[in-house]
C-alpha cells in the first residue's frame, strides 16, 4: 500500500494525469478490501446524480464565448470611462475589468489571455513601470474568483453540498477586500507619478454604456435570477449561454458561425478535463470515508491541534503548499471531503471554509513552481519566468494579508449569507 | 502512412466537435425549455432534469476524450521545466503509458458494470435501458486508453527529430 502510495506520488511530480493518479489510489483501495472494480463504473456514473453539475459546461461556454468576442475590450472602456479619471485609474481599471471578467470565465487563465492584450500594452503607453505592469496583470488575472458565478464557486457547492447562492453572497465581500488591497497597493506605488489623468466625461461614460448595452444585462440575469429564487444556478447558467451565444453571435456578429465548433471545443475540454477528475474523485472519496480516513484525521489533528484559531492556521498553511502544486479544480474535489469533516470539528462555517479555500487557492496561481498565471504571463507577455516571479511578489504577499484577513474575520463571509 | 495519421486525425477531430456540438446544443434547449414550460405554462417533463444530468454525463466523457487529443489534461507539471529535453521524452512515453494501462482497465471494468445492467435491465428516463445511457463511459475510457497510446507514439517521433536536430546536424534552432 505504501509503496503504491510513493509509486504514485513519484508518477504524479513527473507529470501523469492526475485522473489516472486518483483513479488507479482508489482501484488499489477498492481491490485492497475485495471490492469489486466495477464500483469504479458505478461511481463515474455518479457524476449524472450531481445536482446543479450542469452550471460548469454552461457556464464555462458563455465565459469562452464572451472572450472571443470583443466584449473584453468594451469592458476596459467601460470601466476605464467609469474609473479612469482617477490618479492610478488604469492600474484600478485593469483591477475592475479582470476581476469582473474572470468571475465569468472561471479562472482558467483566459483573462490574462483576453484581457491582458488589451490592458498591458495600454498600461505602458500610460507610462507605468514594466515590472509593475506585469506583476499588476498577472496577479489580476485570478482576481475574480470570489465573485459569482465563477466556476471553483460551483465546484466547491457542488463537493461539499453546500447552497451555491449562498456562496455566491459571501465571496462578494471577500472578494472586494482583494481588490480594494491591491487598488491600495497600485495607487500608493504610483503615487509619485504625474501621469496626464483622463478627465472624466460624461459623453464617453455614455458612449461606453451604449457599446456595451448588450452585455450589461448579464450580471442582473445571473444574481437577479438566482437571488430572486427565479432560477437555480444551472438554469441561470443556461439562460446566460444561450443568451451570450445570441448576442455575440447573431446580434453583434463578432463570432462567425464557423468558429463555433472549435470554441465548443475548447471549452469542453477544458470541462471534461475537470469533471473526469470530479468523476474519479468521488470513487476515491468515498473509499476514503468508508475506511474512516477523515475520522482518523481528525482525531490525528485534534491530538495536536486545540483550537479553531490554531486549526485555521495550520489549514492556511496547508492550503498554501497544496496550491503551489496542484491546481485550484483538482484541489476542491480532492481535498475538500476530507477537510470539510475535520473543519465541521472545530466549528468552521461551511460556507467560510469554502471562501477561505478559494482565497488561499487563489494565491497558488501565482506560486512556484507550478502557478499557472506565472507561465501563462511568461508565455503571453514574452518575458523569462524568474521576472514574472519577483515582480508578482508584491502583489502576492498583499493578496496573502488579505486571506489572513478572510480566514480570521468569518464576518466577511458570512455577513450576507442568510441564516 | 503521415498522411494517412492527419486525415484519420482531422476526422476523429471533427467527430468529436461534432459530438459535444450536438450535446451541448441539446443541453442548452432542454434547460432553457424547461425554465418556459414552468414559468409560462406551468408543465415540465419530469425526464428533463434527468436527462439534462446524463448530458453532463456524456459531455464530460466526451470532453475528456478532446482533451485527451489536444493533450490537455490536467497535470502537476513541475518537472519539464527544469530536466534535460531527452529526459523529458522518456518521462512522458512512461507517464502515458501508466494513464493509458489505467484508462484500459477502467474500461474492462465499466464493460463488466454494464453487462450487468443488460442482465438486471436497468432502466433511466422511466424506460429506457439503462445501458444506453452509460456505454459512453466504457466507450470513452476505451478512447482514452487508445489516444494516451498515440501520446506516446507522438511522444517517440518528437524525440526522433530532437535526435536529428542535434549536434551534427546544421539546422537553424
């Protein structure tokens, strides 16, 4: 067993799929105490007994569909009309426009691909500092992941059983504590800087919410929908793809017909690579919790661990070094069952588990060695690695301030939640 | 015989488009047919909700296989940064190599799984076999099993043009 264990563990560093890796630790289980393997069938079949499941492929579509379009570059002038009168505008406008955008498209590095085309080279005509730049885009590009309807927010509902409309309710001060933090950051860094401030105008502010009239009705249809208990989460997701494929597509005509195919594509497979995952996970959770595994851990932690403040420390701990090699979907389906126990033992919210969780996996984007917003910016801005690293450090330790933030002070998060 | 590989490539490509087209087209009508039948004539099929589910069943493993094609799949990919690119190759002919011998066995398994709900009669969607609706998981990991094998191949032909490509050799990086 132990030797499968490290077998495994070697296979995974040196990069086999983490399905297989999940897959093959619950056969070893299942065939160490005579099930049969057919219960690995039966589980992967559990996937269609999910609720709510159906809300990632829709809503992983609608985002892939808005990023293609020219919706990013409407966004930017939208909130560059809205925001950029102010000293570091740009730097708040790029803050504004990627959170907002990757609530949407799910955190999967599409934003820096999107929107960093558009804001890096516009933050350098405004004369700001490269390393500033890079660090600013990189850093935002997973801002959003608080803000509904993003796809780990679903993920983790769906996991842990938790109500996703009150996720959805409290990521949004959490997340605004992130975003208002690096603002903070951005501006006091800039503050020397004299830069020629584009004044605001009411006709631009105008002329930008025209461009964008289409669009604008997006984020009402999803929370209105959703909190006026109009719509569940995956009809909400449905109404916003078939309302974003109208519009991008027939309406504004920035997608062509042709290019459909491959976009589906991409999406989905982006969707099938985090549902299999999903899929072999549940086989193994649920070996796991028949063998007692979150029972023995938690009477392993409780040995050591006295209180809620002390357990919430090692858990922060923990989920730093688990986000800086594996990624944020992986992480939910795998990790989740079996913390969720332990933290119900020391008296964590579930729903303030789960915007910790996120918090914290946030900050694995930008960690080495495996950050997928240090490569994808590398790739994107064309710059070596190590730069990207030491100019992202900043923002990753004030991002770090704000989940210690988030962990300790439930308030934030449960604030808006009912009940 | 390379030209043979694209074209097969190419269609196997645009079957798979075509498959998650269909799927999610089929996935978006119902749901968003469901929300007008309840809202405006106050009805619904009762198999809608079900089969909405089978259809993330179906997209998931469907999906799977694309990412498979496009080499996708999610990883810890700490390593090629940092071995040397010949250890990489061999690297990855191994790590391939385990997913496919993985996704076969999960495929023996899932056949077992559902000759068994032909003998029993399973049934989904008040009468439909249920076997119907789950031959996509045995038939996906079986796919799987076969596209991690032409990882491999892939995996083998790059190294063989990093070997023509070194010392010796005068072409331009």
């Amino acid at each position: 067993m132990i030797v499968v264990s490290l077998l495994l563990l070697l296979l995974a560093v040196f990069g086999a799929p983490l399905f297989a890796i999940i897959a093959t630790s619950a056969m070893t289980g299942f065939s160490g105490d005579d099930t049969d393997l057919m219960n690995m069938a039966l589980e992967i079949i559990g996937l269609a007994d999910m609720p709510f499941l159906a809300a990632i492929p829709l809503f992983t579509v609608a985002g892939y569909l808005l990023s293609e379009s020219n919706a990013p570059r409407r966004l930017v002038r939208l909130t560059n009309a809205l925001l950029g009168w102010m000293p570091g505008g740009l730097a708040i406008v790029c803050l504004a426009a990627c959170a907002f955008f990757t609530a949407f498209t799910g955190a999967s590095g599409v934003t820096i691909i999107a929107l960093g085309a558009i804001l890096y080279p516009a933050l350098q005509h405004d004369g700001y500092d490269d390393r500033f730049n890079l660090g600013l885009i990189t850093s935002a590009g997973s801002l959003g992941l608080l803000f509904a309807p993003s796809l780990p927010l679903i993920l983790y509902g769906v996991v842990a059983e938790v109500s996703i409309d009150d996720l959805f309710l409290a990521g949004i001060l959490p997340g605004l504590v992130m975003v208002v933090m690096l603002s903070g950051y951005s501006l006091w860094v800039n503050r020397g800087n004299r830069r020629p401030l584009s004044t605001f105008s009411w006709a631009e502010l105008g002329a930008a919410l025209r461009e964008t009239a289409w669009e604008l009705p997006l984020p009402v249809v999803v929370l209105g929908g959703i909190y006026s208990g109009f719509l569940a989460v995956s009809e909400a997701a449905a109404v916003t793809a078939l309302y974003v494929l109208i519009v991008e597509v027939f309406v504004l005509r920035e997608i062509r017909l042709a290019q459909l195919p491959e976009i589906v594509r991409s999406s989905m497979v982006l969707v099938g690579g985090i549902l299999l995952i999903l899929a072999v996970s549940l086989a193994s959770t649920n070996y796991m919790i028949g063998a007692g595994v979150p029972q023995q851990l938690f009477d392993f932690v409780s040995g050591y661990v006295a209180g809620q403040t002390t357990f919430l420390l090692l858990l922060l701990v923990f989920l730093l070094a688990l986000g800086a090699i594996l990624d944020i979907f992986s992480a939910i389906v795998l990790v989740v069952p079996l913390i969720l126990p332990i933290a119900a033992g020391y008296d964590v919210h579930p729903v303030h588990l789960g915007i910790v969780f996120l918090a914290t996996m946030q900050l694995g984007y930008l960690t080495p060695p495996v950050g997928l917003n240090l490569f994808i910016a590398s790739y994107r801005f064309d710059q070596p690695i190590m730069r990207v690293y030491s100019a992202t450090v900043p923002f990753l330790l004030i991002l770090l301030v704000s989940v210690l933030l988030i962990t300790f002070w439930p308030t934030l998060s449960l604030l808006l939640v009912p009940g | 015989m390379k030209r043979l590989l694209s074209r097969l490539d190419r269609a196997g490509r645009l079957l798979e488009n075509a498959a998650l087209a269909v799927l999610l087209a089929t996935l978006l009508v119902l749901a968003v047919g469901q929300i007008v039948l309840r809202e405006v004539f106050s009805t619904g099929f009762i198999w809608a909700d079900e089969l909405i589910r089978l259809l993330v069943l179906w997209l998931a493993m469907v999906g799977s296989v694309a990412a498979c094609r496009d080499n996708r799949h999610i990883r810890i990919d700490a390593l090629s940064h940092v071995l040397p690119a010949r250890a990489v190759v061999l690297v990855r002919v191994v790590v391939d190599l385990f997913a496919a011998a993985v996704c076969a066995v999960i495929a023996w398994h899932a056949c077992r799984y559902l000759v068994l709900e032909i003998e029993f009669g399973d049934a989904v969607l008040v009468d439909t076999p249920a076997w119907l609706a789950h031959v996509i998981v045995p038939l996906a990991f079986l796919l799987l099993a076969y596209r991690f094998l032409v990882l491999t191949g892939i995996h083998v032909l790059a190294a063989r043009e990093l070997h023509a490509d070194a010392p010796g050799s005068d072409a331009p990086p």
